[in-house]
C-alpha cells in the first residue's frame, strides 16, 4: 500500500457533476432526496459557481449539526464544509450556460460518451419513492418492474443524469428517508481501478458482485467503512446497502473495447471524485513516485491547495488540503 494512503487520511469527500441552472437542480435534490445545500461558493472572476449538497438523517447528532449549521456562503460554511469528513455532491454551474436554449450535459451513459454512470439514493421503499416522484414529474430512465433487475429505478435529474434509486437492508438504523449511496464509473480494468483506489486513495472493498449471465461485475469501495471478511458475499451486499455514507462503484463489462469518456473534455458532464487529504503536495508527491499520473499538480496553477491526479481510466480525481478555502 502506497505510504500516502496511510498517512495523508484520504477521504471521499464529493462528487462533482456540471449543471445548467442552479435553481433548477439544487431544488431538485433539496425536494426529492431529501438533501441539504451546506454551502455555495461563486467565483465570478473565473465565471462559476459550485453548491455542495449533503446527506443528514433526522435524528441524533446529526439533527443536532443540522441545526447550527452555518448559512451557505458564508466563511463559516467554507470552512467547515472543507475540513469535513461527510461525502458531498458538488454541482457545478459555468455562468450564463442556463440562458442557452441547446445548452445540454453529458450524462455518461450514451455510446460513445459513456463513462460516468449514475449517483445514487438508498431508501426503505422504492416503489413509494418512484409513485411520488412519477406524480411529480420526474422522468424515468427504468421504473422499478422494468429490465433485468427488478425492485431499483433510475430516475433522471434535471440535466438527464441517471439517478438510481435502491432498497436499503433491512437492518438499516438510518432515521432519514433517503441517504447518498453511491457514485458509478465504468472501468475496462478491474485490477488497476481498485489496485489505485485501494492502494492509493485508502478506499475499502466493501463487496463485489458478478453476474456472468449479463457479462459485467461490480465493485464497491468506501473511505468511510471497513471491509467486511467475505467482500463476495451476499452479507457483505446487505451491509453495503445499510451504510450511511455512500461507496464507489466501478463497473466492468466483460469482453469490451469501449473507451471511456471522462467527462471533461467535450460534451462535458461528470467531473470528477474527490478526496480530502492532510497536506495536498506532499500526497502528490507519494503518488507521482508510485506511478500515479497528474493532470494538475499543487504547484501549477493559482490554487495551490488542490491537485488532479489521473485514475486508470483517466478520470480526474481531485485532491483538496484539509480546511483549506478557497
């Protein structure tokens, strides 16, 4: 294991995905998953802003946080939500964009753009979600009696990205209706996603599911739980689907070619996953000898206090200094 994973405390700290109008899709998750906005950040000399939502549950202290939670915007929610340990989704708005009637994102999931997969929510009953959300309004990709895999949906956000919706297990304790579950990639190569994930972002298997019949696998990985004995087993699903914060899925198609699209070049949708670390150039530094390639380091560029390191497939993974601000 990479010495960086064990003393830089790598955690999986959001997911970023671009937006055309902020109004729009921040109530979106506000409304239907139960999200919370914790903070919003504008950046007017480079034309963008960024609005970093989170999961709470209901009760106990995380009610307790929610309640003196800083207003968004303000230093005090700059500051806290940049030094913590929680997983965020960051949705990202280049200014002006929303006033453009062709104005459309890459949702990841159309050949030969695919890539990025889905983010998803864990609740009690999917079948109750997906009425209310159905009398709503909100588009479907697949209702839950549809395709193969029956009993889990794909809704779709406002800019078409595919949200899965699944049933927690049963021993879930968790008081909110909805927690953040999951972020999908596709991957090509099973072995050196999770060797760097593993090895080097000090993310955990927490199980692994094959199913040879519709030729692709599974991975599940987590900065926020530790690996169960048997990742193969169906103990080790259960537990996955009764955890608070939420894992990496990595998918692989057996017997493909498919490259895939990172989302950052042309058409643009996902960005990237991030991970808070102890000292961002020293962490750099460990993995640029171990291999690991770079598209920014902490010395390029005018923010010094973040790095974007290439996964194996070339996805961008940020790397952000704890409790910096920006």
């Amino acid at each position: 294991m990479a010495e960086a994973s064990s003393t830089q405390h790598f955690y999986w700290h959001h997911t970023k995905l671009r937006i055309k109008d902020p109004k729009v899709s921040v109530p979106f998750y506000e409304r239907h998953f139960g999200m919370r906005l914790v903070d919003e950040q504008h950046f007017a000399e480079h034309a963008f802003s960024v609005y970093l939502l989170a999961s709470f549950e209901d009760s106990g202290s995380d009610a307790e946080l929610v309640a003196s939670l800083p207003k968004p915007g303000t230093e005090e929610a700059h500051k806290l939500v940049w030094s913590s340990d929680r997983f965020h989704l960051m949705l990202t708005h280049n200014h002006g964009v929303e006033k453009q009637d062709d104005y459309k994102l890459c949702n990841g999931n159309v050949a030969p753009h695919r890539g990025f997969g889905h983010i998803a929510f864990n609740t009690a009953d999917v079948y109750a979600v997906c009425d209310e959300l159905l009398a709503a309004g909100v588009r479907f990709q697949k209702k839950p009696d549809e395709g193969n895999m029956k009993g889990l949906a794909f809704a779709l956000d406002p800019d078409g990205y595919w949200v899965e919706i699944v049933k927690r297990a049963a021993s879930c304790k968790l008081s909110s209706r909805f927690n953040i579950s999951q972020t999908m990639l596709r991957v090509s190569n099973a072995e050196a996603s999770l060797a760097f994930y593993r090895d080097h972002m000090h993310m955990n298997v927490i199980c692994e599911k094959h199913f040879p019949q519709w030729e692709f696998s599974l991975y599940f990985l987590s900065s926020h739980d530790p690996s169960p004995a048997d990742s193969k087993s169906e103990e080790a699903f259960e537990y996955m689907k009764s955890l608070k914060e939420p894992v990496l899925e990595l998918t692989v198609n057996y017997n493909s070619d498919e490259v895939y699209h990172n989302g950052n070049s042309e058409p643009f949708g996902f960005g990237h996953v991030a991970f808070l670390v102890d000292d961002v150039e020293a962490a750099s530094q460990t993995l640029e000898k171990a291999g690991v390639s770079f598209k920014k380091k902490p010395s390029e560029g005018k923010m010094h206090n973040i790095a974007f390191a290439l996964d194996p497939e070339g996805y961008h993974v940020e790397l952000v200094q704890r409790g910096t601000t920006f």
